[in-house]
C-alpha cells in the first residue's frame, strides 16, 4: 500500500536559487563563521535554561482528578512515586474521528517515544487529554503511542488549565503531598517535544513552510503536521493495517486552528 507520505514529492525542482558549489575550504569559512553564532545560541539557551530554574513556582491542588485505564486518580498519583511530572494537554475534537483530530497535537505526541531517560532524572511523563478517556484511548491505541495517557474530566479543566488552553507543555515538583507548578509554554514552545523540527532545519531545504525566510523557488508546502487531509503520522498505521475506527462513525478534516503557525 503506497501512503501519501512516500509519494507526492517534487522532483526536477529549479536549482537557479541552490548555494554555490564551491571547494570545500571555501564551503567550510562561512559554516566556521555560522558556528560561532550557533553557539552563542546554545550559551543563550543554557542561561534561559538556567533563569527558568530559578522561576517562582505556584501550589497546585494534588486531589484534582484525571482518567487513567483504571479509572479517577489524583494529579499526585500521576507522578508515579517520581518527584518531577511534566504533562502535555492534549486538544481532542469530541465525536470527531482520527483524521479529525489535531494534527499538532498529534505531531508533538508521537515524537514522544522512549521515556527511560526522563525517568532516570525522577521525571514522569504523562498525556493529560481535553477528551473522554474512552474516546481518546483508542486514538492513543491507534497511534501505537506507550506513554501514560489521561484524560482530564470537565471539573478538573478550570484549576489545571487555569484560563489557559490545550496544547500546553507544563512542568510540576511534588514536595511529598504538596505539588507545585514550575512552568508552562504552547505554541512554538512546543517544538522541543519534537526533534523533527530541529532535523529539518540543518537540511538545506529547511522545514519547507511557507513563513520561512529560504531562498526564492525553494519548496514550500503546509507544515508537516498534516498530510492529505489527516495528521501525518496516521498514514503509517494506515499502512499497518491499524483501524482508525474510534467509534465516532463520523468523518472530518482537521479544524483550521490547529495548524502550526510561527
């Protein structure tokens, strides 16, 4: 079975606007000169890094209750005995099926594979999702995703988002029974869920999309959250033989908000 994502690329693409090709000693002056830049960025990143450490922290409600696979536990429990918890508020799109369902969210999601690393720094990480647990378990089924996966009831909505939004990254400590929120982003914050992106950007093409700074005539197209009218990642499980059937017996394309925007 062919798959959009292994079709439908340019070839014979104008090359008028390619770098010049040079010697390599010529080539390697202006990457020697880049590099100084890059790490200056990656100083300037380690001192933010270091700022947010240091940032105030405010006191969270540990009882506040999510769904888990074995019904309401506590944000506390969440943590899983670990001193650290960093969650990420998944958008769901009620009654929607999987082709309608977030592809940004999809997209942070499923570059979130191996979890051993955090947890040998007392991190937990979890799926907190704006949908019903039964609904949204099957789309975390579909996706062959293993992290833990929860889903937030409408009472507990207010105190975690806190006139916020799905789509948040948020950091928590836990302080033996008391819990404190030390961090939050969204947006283009997210991007260190996936490291896609960071790939992309040491090609020469770069991410492709359309609100990049690249030289005239260079490939452009909608992010690579979305694909064909469906989350990107969805058509390799396609592929596999996965249903994407999550009960809803509906069908739908994304909504335009959640498209990646800079």
């Amino acid at each position: 079975m062919k798959t959009p994502d292994q079709h439908h690329f340019a070839r014979g693409l104008d090359t008028s606007a390619w770098p010049a090709v040079v010697d390599r000693a010529t080539w390697q002056a202006p990457l020697d000169k880049l590099r100084v830049r890059e790490k200056a960025h990656t100083r300037e990143g380690d001192a933010i890094a270091a700022a947010r450490r240091r940032l105030p922290m405010v006191e969270v409600d540990p009882t506040i209750t999510v769904i888990g696979p074995h019904g309401p536990v506590t944000l506390l429990e969440v943590f899983e005995g670990r001193r650290l918890l960093i969650a990420y508020y998944h958008m769901w799109h009620l009654d929607q099926p999987a082709s309608g369902q977030c592809e940004g969210c999809t997209f942070s999601t499923t570059h979130i594979n191996e979890l051993s690393y955090l947890h040998s720094r007392d991190v937990t990480y979890a799926t907190f999702c704006e949908g019903p647990y039964e609904e949204s378990s099957r789309y975390h089924d579909f996706m062959g995703w293993t992290m833990p996966w929860y889903s937030v009831p409408q009472d507990s909505v207010d105190p975690l988002i806190a006139d916020r939004h799905f789509g948040i990254l948020v950091s928590y400590v836990r302080d033996g029974d008391q819990v404190f929120e030390t961090y939050w982003t969204t947006g283009r914050g997210n991007e260190v869920m996936a490291p896609s992106y960071g790939l992309l950007d040491r090609t020469v093409y770069g991410r492709q999309e359309f609100w990049e700074d690249s030289p005239q005539g260079w490939p452009q197209r909608e992010g690579v959250m979305l694909l064909d009218g469906r989350p990107t990642a969805q058509w390799s499980r396609l592929a596999a033989g996965r249903s994407d059937d999550l009960g809803t017996g509906t069908s739908a394309t994304a909504p335009d908000f959640c498209q990646n925007e800079p």
